[in-house]
C-alpha cells in the first residue's frame, strides 16, 4: 500500500498521465514566467497555487521525517512575491526534489504505519493525510491548467 501511495503522489506531481493526462511537471516547466505570475480576476497566480501545494509537501515531509507537524492553513498562501525567472526556477527545483522526497519517505513506510495516527488522532491516520495530499494536488493541478487555458485565451 505504501508503494502505490508513493507511486500516486508522483503521477499527479512528477511523472504521471493516467488519471489526468498531466502532471504538475508538465504543466509548470518551460511556462512563461510572465503567465507564472499573472492573475486572472480574482484567482491565485500559478506560483502561489504551485507554491501553497508545497507548503503541503514540505509540511508533511517534515513529519515523515521524524520532525513536527509546523504548517497551518491559514498560512497556507502566504508567500512573498515571486519577482524573477530565477527564483521561479529554484523554487520548481525545491518543489521537484521535495516532491520525490516525499515519495521515497512514503514507500518506505510499513504499511502498518498507515493505519496510526497522524501527529494527533484529531489529524486523522497517515494514509488519510497522503492521500488528502494527492487529492489536493489533483484539485489545484486542475487550476493551474484551467488557468493556464484562461491566460491563452486572452492572448489570442
């Protein structure tokens, strides 16, 4: 179980097209900065989505690493201005190395490790977190595409 956990968080971050045809990868890299930062009324930019679902990973990566649990959601889209390709650039590498970090951390867990509960019992089990993880990735990579079509749109 561990295993296919692992394998289903690096479909929809790293490598994946089966449930989606797309992946956060494919969506984010070689992406005009211009369109990274660009607002659409009133959604998130594709950098703060990209990185609120970072704040996630690098979240519960902290714990699977034997740290505590430091996120809160109402911090969850605080993030200074993303203001050069460069830092666009470096941060897609922290995302993408955290993101196989991640999965590494949760195949290497006993399966009976899925089943206890996660920092707090009110948290629910760490299955239930990794797998709250993958559909949260799934749902924000379904705005940043849906972005993405909107920013073209204008362009034509």
């Amino acid at each position: 179980m561990s295993q296919q956990l692992a394998n289903r968080f690096r479909e929809v971050v790293l490598d994946g097209k089966w449930v989606s045809n797309t992946n956060f990868k494919d969506q984010l890299e070689n992406l005009p900065f211009e369109k990274v930062i660009k607002r659409k009324g009133s959604l998130n930019s594709i950098a703060v989505l990209s990185q609120h679902i970072h704040y996630y990973i690098a979240g519960v990566k902290n714990v699977l690493e034997g740290g505590t649990l430091d996120i809160k959601d109402a911090y969850s889209f605080d993030f200074p201005p993303m203001e050069t390709q460069v830092q666009w650039e470096t941060f897609l590498n922290k995302l993408w190395a955290d993101a196989e970090a991640f999965a590494l951390l949760v195949e290497q867990l006993p399966n009976s490790k899925l089943a206890e509960s996660f920092v707090d019992k009110r948290y629910g089990t760490y299955q239930r977190n990794i797998d709250g993880i993958i559909e949260h990735c799934y749902y924000h990579l379904g705005q940043i595409v849906l972005i993405k079509k909107m920013l073209s749109e204008k362009e034509r």
